[in-house]
C-alpha cells in the first residue's frame, strides 16, 4: 500500500475510478469465492456421501432450488463484470475522465 501514502505520510485520496475498480474487483472475487465453495460443497456431497437410491422429496427439493439459484450467480457475476468493461469503454469513447 504505499503508493496510497505520500513522502510526507498522508494519505491519498483515491480517484472515482480507482474506487469504482477496487469495488468491482471485491464484488467479483467474493461472488466468484461463494460460487466456488458452492460448487466444491456440492460435488462433495455428490461424490463422497452415500446416497440412498430413491432421494428423499426434502433432497429433491433443495435440488431444485439450488440450480436456479447457482445461474442467478454466475449471471450476476458475469453480469457485474461485463457491465464494468462496457462502461469503461463508453467513457474514453466520450472522452469522460473521473480523474
């Protein structure tokens, strides 16, 4: 961090693009990092617990919530992240600087 500190030990403030990229960069590494466990979780359960041949209807049911909730976040994530470029690319287009 010490391009945040200046020779004379202040801090420096940060410019709306390097707020707006940081904010990106923590939102995607948190979706990606729940996302992630979730699916280890769930090809544990899957692979290494023993499962009876005929599923309970609670299984079953948590199933079904499961896969459209994993599209949402991977949809949200892809989402977050393109939507970052985009806007990037509109704003030199425009010529717009935050700095």
């Amino acid at each position: 961090m010490r391009h945040l500190y200046r020779s004379d030990n202040t801090v420096k403030k940060l410019s709306n693009s390097e707020i707006k990229a940081r904010l990106i960069f923590v939102v995607g590494i948190t979706l990606s990092f729940v996302f992630g466990i979730s699916m280890l979780g769930i090809l544990y359960g899957v692979l290494f617990v023993v499962q009876p041949l005929q599923p309970s209807p609670t299984d079953e049911a948590f199933l079904s919530i499961l896969a459209p909730a994993f599209m949402a976040l991977l949809g949200l994530l892809g989402g977050v992240l393109a939507s970052n470029g985009l806007r990037d690319r509109q704003d030199k287009e425009k010529g717009n600087t935050d700095d």
